[in-house]
C-alpha cells in the first residue's frame, strides 16, 4: 500500500507508541464477555507522563517529556470515538523537538467502518494532516478513501482488523486467560497506510498491591486481574521489528506502566489520572 506521508524517520518513530497506548493499552472494557465481538469498552479519560530517552549510545535523542491525554467513548450501541492528544518536547543533539499531535477515531459497532482524521506539529509547523474513511468489503479485506492517498484509495488485505475492532480483540484474549495473541491490524496514526502485525504474551499475574493513592487504585478495578504484556510491532511489508513494549495492565485493558524500546527512542509512559466516564445504556 502506497501514499505515505513522509517524513524523517526518527520523528515518526515517536508516533508508534502514542498510538500503542491509545489503542493497546488503556482501554478500559468490561472482562465478562470472552470474544472480540462482545467485548465492550467502558468510557474512560485518561493521561499519561511520558519520559523519552536514547535506546543506544548512537541516538540523537537525549532526554524530554510529553503528557499523553485519551478519551474514549462510546458503545456496542453506538459509534466508537477516541480522541488522543499528545504534547511532548524533546531533547536532542541539535535543537529541541516540541511536537503537538491529536488524532481522532470513530468506528462503529460492527466493526466495518472507520473514519480517521489527524494533524500533527513539530514546533509549531504542521508536519502532518490527513483524513480518510476506511470500510470493509464482501472480500475481508477494505477500502481507504482519502485525498492524501494516490488516486484517492487503497486497500487493506484480508483479515485487517481496524484499531478499536484489534483492541477489542487484545481485551477479549486477556480476559479469557489466553497466554498469547497475534493480530494484523490498520494503525493510521503511525501513517495513512500503515499496517501492523502485532503478536502479544500474557503474563505473568502482578500481585503487588497498588501504591495508596494510584489513579488505578480504584473501587472498579480491585477485583480485576493485573499482569505483564509483552508486545511486539512488526512491520507488515518486511517483518521487520519495529518496536518492543513491556507493560502491566488489567486484564479489562487499563494500562499502568509502559517501557517501549524503539530503534532510537525509549518512552516510559505512567499512568497521572483516569476518570471513568458515564456509559450509554442499550436500549
């Protein structure tokens, strides 16, 4: 699939993992049901501190913090929207990054329709801005639709799960006790056309109390399960290792902690506050 925007890879390498932790990381769902089609996902606001750093002594990052906010709401009864917004400043050999991006997701409950739009700034400039709809057709596959792309579409192959339809899936292996997961999944945030294969290891369970006072130390979530994620980002061309992530989360998605370890980048996410947001009953 072609009609990337481009742009220098080290900034785009910074992207990977807000998208991660919008869409693998911190969803807040409901663990009853066990499958991805039943699985719901329980409105939620949350924000997080990320600290970058070098992954290797050859990197031109140095150090930097950023503060990442997602909101999620929504229903199996209604269209999905997630709005991600992320502000971070980066140190590096040259000048300082001050990047500013705020991607939105609306899926519906199906699962056969996504709308997507994005702008992103690296110091103040827009480095990147794009919208598209994506659906899926007769074949398994899908079609997106978008002016940034050459003629105006692309398809995605057969099997591609749009995010929050992946996400939905990574909550129902968690909480059906399944020790790993593998997914091909459309993640336009990194780029228009990028499809990746992500492949999950569950466990081990986490039995260390939450310090008094945690944002996740909350009524809602005492009796949840808490355990380790590895996860793996390949590129879906290649196969190439794109990035490896270690966190701990619910079972039901609601992430902790993040150490993500890029080709030249290392971001640390921590969980600063979530609020649980009202939940639209079916009718």
């Amino acid at each position: 699939m072609t009609g990337n925007i481009r742009k220098s890879r080290t900034q785009s390498r910074i992207w990977l993992l807000a998208g991660l932790i919008a869409l693998s990381a911190v969803a807040a769902a409901q663990a009853q049901p066990h499958t991805a089609s039943a699985v719901d996902i329980t409105p939620f606001k949350a924000v997080y501190k990320l600290d970058f750093g070098p992954s290797n002594d050859k990197s031109p990052f140095k150090s930097g913090q950023g503060r990442l906010t997602i909101e999620f709401t929504g229903s199996r009864c209604t269209d999905y929207r997630l709005i991600r917004i992320v502000n971070a400043r980066l140190n590096t050999i040259g000048e300082p990054l001050t990047i500013q991006s705020e991607a939105t997701f609306a899926e519906n409950a199906a699962s056969s329709q996504l709308a997507f739009s994005m702008v992103e700034r690296n110091n103040g400039k827009v480095s990147r801005q794009y919208n598209l709809i994506a659906r899926k057709n007769d074949s398994g596959g899908a079609t997106v639709r978008s002016g940034s792309l050459p003629g105006g579409k692309a398809d995605l192959p057969r099997g591609t799960l749009f995010p929050i339809e992946h996400e939905r899936a990574v909550i129902a292996a968690a909480s059906a006790g399944n020790k790993t997961l593998a997914t091909t999944f459309y993640n336009p945030e990194e780029s228009i056309g990028n499809i990746e294969q992500m492949s999950y290891t569950f466990g081990p369970e986490s039995k260390n109390a939450l310090p008094k006072g945690h944002p996740a130390d909350i009524e809602a979530l005492r009796n949840q399960t808490r355990q380790r994620v590895q996860a793996i980002f390949r590129t879906q061309k290649t196969g190439k290792i794109r990035v490896r992530e270690s966190m701990t989360s619910f079972n039901n998605g609601i992430l902790t902690v993040s150490d993500a370890l890029f080709e030249q980048l290392r971001i640390k996410a921590s969980l600063q506050s979530l609020t649980m947001l009202p939940k639209q009953a079916c009718s």
